[in-house]
C-alpha cells in the first residue's frame, strides 16, 4: 500500500508509505494521496487530516526524478498542471483541516506537500528545502508561489536560487512551520492542533479556508469572498448552536 488511511477519534491519519524510497512522490502515490485525502475529506467522522510520512527519516524526500528525467517540454508541462489540481491545489482547498507532521526531510515535491496543508508542525531532525535548481528544473507543484506566501520573496528566492536546506528551527523563526517538537511527540502535538480544532464548527473552519485561500488568490478580492462566508454562516446550525451555547455558558456540541 503505497498510502495507508486510519481514522480514530475524528482524524484520519493519512501516512505516505514508501520507506525505502524515502516516501518519494510518483504519479501512483500522487494518485493515493488524492484518494485518501478525497474519502477522509467526504467522510462526516473525519474534523482533521494529519498528513505524514512512513518512518523516521523522512516526510517526503522529493520527486521520483527517474520517473520523469526523460520528459519533454510538453510532458513536464503537463507533469506540473497534473500533479498541481490532482493533489497540491486540491489539499490547500479542502474542507477539512490538513495538518502535516513534517517527521524529517521535507525536500522538493515535499516540501509542496507540506506547503499545501494548512498546519505544518515539524520535528527537531526535519530538514526542508527546494533543490529544484541543482537539477536544473524549478520547484513545479506550487513551491515558487507558496514558498514565497509563507517566508518572503527575498528568502524564497535565496532558498530556490542556492538549492539550500533550512533546519526545523529556522524554518520556524521563518514562518514555514508553526511549530517544533522532538520526534517522539510529534503525532501527539499534531493531535494536539487537532483536539484544539475539533472544538470548533467545521463549517466556520471550512468557510475560513475558503476566505484565506482566496485572498491569496490572484484576481479574487478575498475581503469580498470573506463578506459573503461571513453572511453564509447566519443560517447554519453551528452558527445557532455556538451562539446559544454562548449565551447558555456551556460548551457548543458543533456537528457541521
């Protein structure tokens, strides 16, 4: 099983499964991932998604270069457009919360993956970068863009133009992650985030990412889109039974 899905207690654990291949992305694991997350994010029992790789070495370690060392322009033009809807872009605009457990490296095509979910909590031995350009390609499932979103321009280009690697810590003091923890916690500080998440309406929270997605979004005026989820929100049961739950002073019991 090139990807392997657990649900337990409103997560679905979502764990890339090639440990001997350092969990690099080909087109059959691309096609898993898309799978699993599409049936976690379908599935009313899932609140949150936390994403990782098999092992303690790795998240994803890159691309499966042999895969495409051979393309032409065409073909890595359509390698990029392909992987970019069928699982980068599609994991930023879910409606369940994505949470990657960044457990070493995050290198290439995982640091995209990284960069795609919505959290990203590291361990201490987590090394991430883009070394696209010592191959002499760029950064094509969305690194270029999102990498630039989260630490800066100027850093970004440093990170893509060197081909360097950032530690755990400096990918924090950067912004790339949100938090890190030693490796033997680090599911449980993801689960953690999680517990923190479910309290709150999945319909709020899913209206959010929309709203955060879209002001990162060319041409789309995010304060719009977030007017338009704000009203959206009036008429759900969430919004009535986490105002009442206020007014009551209990805790709110949110099903979405």
């Amino acid at each position: 099983m090139l990807v392997l899905t657990e649900v337990r207690n409103q997560i679905a654990y979502i764990t890339i499964n090639r440990p001997q291949q350092l969990n690099a992305l080909n087109k059959d694991t691309i096609e898993a991932l898309h799978h699993g997350l599409d049936t976690a994010d379908a599935d009313p029992a899932v609140g949150v998604i936390i994403l990782t790789g098999s092992g303690e070495k790795a998240f994803v370690a890159g691309a499966d270069i042999k895969e495409f060392a051979d393309f032409n322009i065409a073909e890595g033009g359509q390698l990029a457009l392909h992987g970019q809807q069928t699982l980068f872009d599609f994991i930023e605009q879910l409606s369940t919360p994505v949470i990657a457990a960044v457990n070493g490296f995050a290198l290439g095509g995982g640091l995209e993956l990284a960069m795609a979910a919505h959290i990203r909590i590291a361990s201490s031995n987590a090394k991430m970068g883009l070394p696209e350009t010592s191959l002499g390609v760029i950064p094509g499932y969305g690194g270029t863009q999102r990498l630039a979103q989260l630490v800066g321009r100027g850093k970004a280009n440093e990170l893509i133009f060197t081909a360097s690697m950032l530690k755990a810590e400096e990918a924090l003091q950067w912004g790339l992650v949100n938090a890190v923890v030693e490796q033997a916690n680090l599911m449980a500080s993801c689960e953690e985030m999680a517990q923190k998440i479910l309290n709150n309406s999945p319909m709020a929270i899913a209206a959010a990412i929309r709203c955060v997605n879209a002001g990162l979004t060319s041409g789309v005026n995010g304060y719009h889109v977030e007017i338009e989820e704000f009203g959206k929100c009036f008429g759900t049961k969430d919004f009535k039974e986490g105002t009442t739950a206020f007014l009551e002073k209990r805790k709110p019991n949110f099903r979405g």
